[in-house]
C-alpha cells in the first residue's frame, strides 16, 4: 500500500505506539513528523532510521498540552511540506489516584494533552485536508475510551471525550474526502508499561509471568499484549482508499477487553 506522497504527524512518537505507527506510515512511503519527549541524540537517531529509507523524516518537540506550540508546529509542518495528509494524535500520559486524592494539576494536564490537543490538532488542519478532498485523522483512544477502570477518572474521561470528538469530527467532515476514527488498543507492552513489571512482581511477591498474566492481562481474553505492529497496520490500512467509507468509529484492538 503507498502513502508516497503524503504527509503525516503523528503525536507522541518517539516511544511506543506514536513510534511503532510512524514506522508503519514510513515503511509504506509517508514522509513524517516526529513529535514527543526524550533523548535529543535518540530522537535524531530515530529520525535518520526512518529518514534511510528514502522519505523525509523531521521532528518536531511541541509539547501538546499547549495550543500556540500546537498552531506553531502545524504552521511550521505546512510550510515545509505544503500540506498535512494525516494526523495521528497519539500523545498521552497517566496518572492513577483515587478521585478523592486525584492531583487537580494532573487533571487539568491529562485533559489537555490526552484530548484537548486533538481537538487543537483537528481544528487547525481540517481545511487543508477538505480543501485537498484527502484527509486522515487517527485518534488513540483506549479500550478506556469504551470501558472505565477504577482510579483513572482523568484518563477514562479524557478517552471517552476523545471517541466523541471522533464521531462529530467525523460527520463534519464526512463530504470531502476526510475521514476521522478512533483506534482503542487493550494492553501494549509499550516501555512504560514494561518498567513498571518488576517492581509490581517485587510488591505483589509474585512472578514477572503472573503479573504479566494475572494483573495486567486479567481483562484481556487473549492473555497477549496488543503489539505496536498490529497498531500500525491498522492505522496504514485506516489511511488507505480502502478504508474510505470507515468514519467516525471506534475501532477496539484489546485481545477481547471489551466483549466482555
Ligand atoms: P509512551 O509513554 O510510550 O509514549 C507517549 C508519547 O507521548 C511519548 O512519545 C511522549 O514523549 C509523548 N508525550 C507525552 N507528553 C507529551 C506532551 N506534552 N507533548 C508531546 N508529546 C508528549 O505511551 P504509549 O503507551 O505508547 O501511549 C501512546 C498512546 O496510546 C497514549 O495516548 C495512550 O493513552 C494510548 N494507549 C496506550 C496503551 C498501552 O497499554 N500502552 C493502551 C491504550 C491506549
């Protein structure tokens, strides 16, 4: 399948999911746009692997829970490349608390960078996309977008807001080549998830299989981590002309969460 041609921003991809989708977006021809925290030699490093393969591959450090660096970003992004084909916005962060307890600061950043900057992203590149009659918009929900879980309230609403957005985002754009949907991934082993194994088995005085098995995949019928790949592929597949008349969903890839 050739994105060739196009151009994609995804959030939040210098690590996990962002970064296993942007490999799939280049690995079939989009030029890209990193965006995220981290290492500045590891970044560059991803950007000049991504970059060999013969597409243009930039980065871009807008910190998504602050409009103006959003607009400047898409601004800086337009002016290079001459348009924004495909918006992936993945960036996301958590914080797990009893409501009771719950860090207002934490409330107000998870809101921002989980959902706001989706809005922010989608309001300042859907003229372009409707104007070019061609336009994808990717948002990473959660099968905590379908489903809550205790202690999560921050994240669980800010999921849930983002399937909204999805579908009104989706019905205003639905005439002119612009489609906009939702992916909600179960459990991936992303780095964050994985760091946190150890110390869970250390805490619980089981074994890093059992806290695999038992505590993280409790809720996931297939007992397999969602895999950035499968996440990739489905957003390649969701960017395709095939995928056309696929709008406004919520699309969930969770081993079976939430059939339950
Ligand atoms: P991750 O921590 O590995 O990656 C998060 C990315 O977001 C990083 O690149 C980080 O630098 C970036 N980021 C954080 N704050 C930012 C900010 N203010 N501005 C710009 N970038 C920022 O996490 P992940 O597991 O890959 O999660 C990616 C997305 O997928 C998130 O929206 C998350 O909610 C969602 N998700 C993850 C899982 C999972 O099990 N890992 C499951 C369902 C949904």
């Amino acid at each position: 399948m050739s994105l060739s041609g196009r151009t994609a921003i995804v959030t939040g991809s210098t690590s996990g999911i962002g970064l296993g989708i942007a490999e799939a977006l280049v690995a079939a021809g989009a030029n890209i746009v990193l965006n995220g925290f981290g290492d500045a030699g590891e970044i560059e490093e991803i950007r000049q692997r991504l970059e060999s393969t013969g597409v243009r591959a930039v980065y871009n450090g807008a910190d998504m829970s602050k409009p103006d660096t959003i607009e400047a970003m898409v601004k800086e992004v337009e002016a290079e490349f001459g348009a924004i084909d495909i918006v992936v916005n993945n960036a996301g962060i958590q914080t797990v608390a009893p409501i009771e307890e719950f860090p207002v600061e934490r409330w107000d950043l998870i809101l921002a960078i989980n959902l706001s900057s989706a809005f922010h992203m989608s309001r300042l590149t859907v003229k372009g996309m409707k104007d070019r009659g061609f336009g994808r918009i990717i948002n990473l929900a959660s099968a905590h977008g379908l489903v809550a879980s205790p202690y999560k309230s921050a994240y669980v609403a800010a999921k849930h807001g983002m399937l909204g957005l999805t579908k009104t985002v989706a019905l205003e754009v639905a005439e002119h080549g612009v489609t906009c949907n939702a992916i909600c991934p179960g459990y991936v082993l992303t780095p964050l998830v994985a760091k946190q194994i150890p110390d869970t088995a250390k805490a619980r005085g089981i074994t890093e299989e059992e806290v695999k098995r038992d505590v993280l995949l409790a809720a996931q019928p297939t007992k397999h981590f969602v895999t950035t790949e499968q996440l990739g592929a489905l957003a390649v597949f969701l960017c395709s002309d095939a995928a056309a008349s696929i709008t406004g969903a919520a699309l969930p890839v969770d081993g079976g969460w939430t059939a339950h």
